[in-house]
C-alpha cells in the first residue's frame, strides 16, 4: 500500500490536465486526495494490527523458550510449505505465488520416541527486499531469530538457485541468525533429469561443505528418510541438553 501510495501522483497527470484549469483545483486533485487520505487510514489501521500481531508474538515466543524450533526459509515459491506439510502431515495452503505465507504457520512434528519440534514455515524471501516490506513481516522474522535450527529450502530445479541461496543467507545476516545451526533442504528434486541431478550434488558437496544438506521431493518422497533420520537425531539430542539445563 505504501508502495501504490507514492503511485498515485502519476496515475492522475492526465486527469488533471483534462479536466483542471489554471487558478483551478480540478475533479482529479480532489480524488487523489481522498484516496490518499483512504490509502493512509488503510496503511495505519493494518501498522496498528500488525504492532498487535508482533506483541502477541513475543509472548508465543516467550512461551516456547523450552521448545525445540525448526524455522523454514528459502526464496519464494521454494516449497517450504510443502516440507511443512510432509514433516507434520498436515494441509497448509501450498500456491506458486509471491507471498502466499505471510504469517507464520506453525505445527508440531513428533520425534521418536517420544519428543517433538515446533516446524515454522516463514515468509519466501526475494530480491532486494524493501526495507518497508521487511518491517511489515518483521513478526515473521523474529520467529526466525529464536530458532534452534534453520532449513534453508532450495527449489533444486531453479537455474538461479545460487542466486536465491545467497539472497537468504544474506538476510538470515541482516537478522543476526548466523550462529544457529542450519541445514539446506534441495527440494523438488523428481523436476530434475538424472545426469542435472548427479551434477548438482556434486556442486552442493564442494560449495557447502560444512553444512548438512538433503536432496528430496515432498512429491515423490525420495530422500525423506534421510532428512528425518537426522531431525530424530538433533531432536533428541537438544532433548537432553535441555534436560540437563533444566535439572
């Protein structure tokens, strides 16, 4: 809105000009205004409900200080939605839109025998996002910040999937998360023929060595196992280092 806002100006010159004389505040000045004025009481209400979504954040956050946090980023349209629903089966709204999350959706995955991790799928993240965008879906973003692990997702049939790594590493940065522990999730990986796909884990193996990174399809399942085998081991891992803490 903020953006259409500084729009509107332009959107209006030949009204103007046809219908304003000069000395004279013609019909299109006076709707410009109005729908300023419209857009701004808009762009007010939504900051004071967002303000409100980010208190009540913190307190889901303070609440969730004993929980073991799984946050789910990547570019938009990477398929973290997909991972979300495989991991907890369940049936999030899955669209190849700009922004279909916008909110964190967040749901419990069970772990053998008997623990659990909080998986929280985030907003896409893009290029040069403005910083006025990055304010409004800061509540978003700070789940991010209180994770005990981050899954970068990568939509492995991308020809700019170098690009969209950096771009969220970037801002996982920005938001001061390097020090969590993080693993790369190369999703939908049965869009990809066999000789791409050998090629880009052997790419993956020589650029990121020194994370854990899984190669899967929430379409196929292939790969799954892997990918769960090794949540099942962090889990119950931060399970008893939380125990101890807690004694």
């Amino acid at each position: 809105m903020k953006y259409l806002k500084t729009r509107l100006t332009g959107s209006y010159d030949n009204f103007d000009r046809i219908r304003g004389g000069i000395g004279l505040k013609g019909p299109g000045e006076t709707k410009l205004e109005v729908d300023r004025r419209t857009l701004s009481k808009r762009i007010h209400r939504l900051e004071k409900q967002l303000t409100e979504i980010e208190k009540n954040l913190k307190l889901r956050m303070d609440n969730r200080k004993s929980e073991i946090i799984l946050s789910l980023v990547g570019y938009t349209n990477a398929g973290k939605t997909s991972v979300l629903n495989l991991l907890t089966r369940s049936h999030q709204l899955s669209e190849n839109e700009l922004f279909t999350t916008t909110d964190v959706k967040s749901k419990r995955m069970f772990i053998p025998p008997d623990s659990h991790i909080i998986v929280s799928d985030t907003i896409g993240f893009i290029r040069d996002l403005p910083a006025h965008l990055v304010e409004s879906f800061k509540t978003t973003l700070l789940e991010i910040s209180v994770s005990s692990i981050i899954a970068i997702v990568v939509d492995s049939s991308s020809l700019f999937a170098d690009e969209h790594i950096k771009i969220v590493l970037d801002m996982l940065e920005t938001l001061r998360c390097s020090m969590i522990t993080k693993i790369f999730i190369f999703n939908k990986i049965d869009l990809l023929p066999l000789d791409e796909l050998t090629h880009l884990k052997q790419h993956i193996k020589k650029d990121i060595p020194d994370n854990p990174y899984f190669f899967i399809s929430t379409k196929t399942k292939e790969g799954v196992d892997d990918l769960l085998q090794y949540l099942t081991f962090f889990v119950n891992n931060a399970t008893d280092c939380l125990s101890r803490v807690n004694k």
